[in-house]
C-alpha cells in the first residue's frame, strides 16, 4: 500500500490515487470511511480543496497544516 493517497470529492462520493509498487492506482468510494478503511496503511492521506472542512475557512490551507 502507498504512504501517501490523494483524494477528492466526486459526485458518486470520493477518488484516491496512490502510487503501488511504481504504479498508480485509484478507487472510488461511496463514504469517505470506506476509502480510510481502504488505505488504513496510509501515512498521510492529502485532501484536495478542503473547502467544507471547517479549520480551511478562514485560513490559507498550508499556513494551517504546515
């Protein structure tokens, strides 16, 4: 499993890539814990837009994870 997994909001509910063995892979999933529970040996999982996430609202998104 990769380390790190990019994922998005789509319409039928989230999409992950991540590298595996030199390859990228990807999912989709209808909850975001089904995708968690897809990537439990994920070391960072990096939200792309964290838009409805209440800490990004006021704050520049890398000022607040960095």
């Amino acid at each position: 499993m990769s380390s790190f997994v990019g994922i998005d909001g789509c319409k039928a509910g989230w999409i992950a890539v991540s590298e595996v063995d030199g390859e990228l892979r990807y999912g989709i999933f209808g909850t975001i814990n089904e995708l968690l529970t897809a990537h439990q040996e994920a070391t960072r999982i990096c939200i792309d837009i964290p838009i409805g996430f209440q800490p990004f609202r006021t704050h520049n998104t890398w000022s607040v994870m960095y």
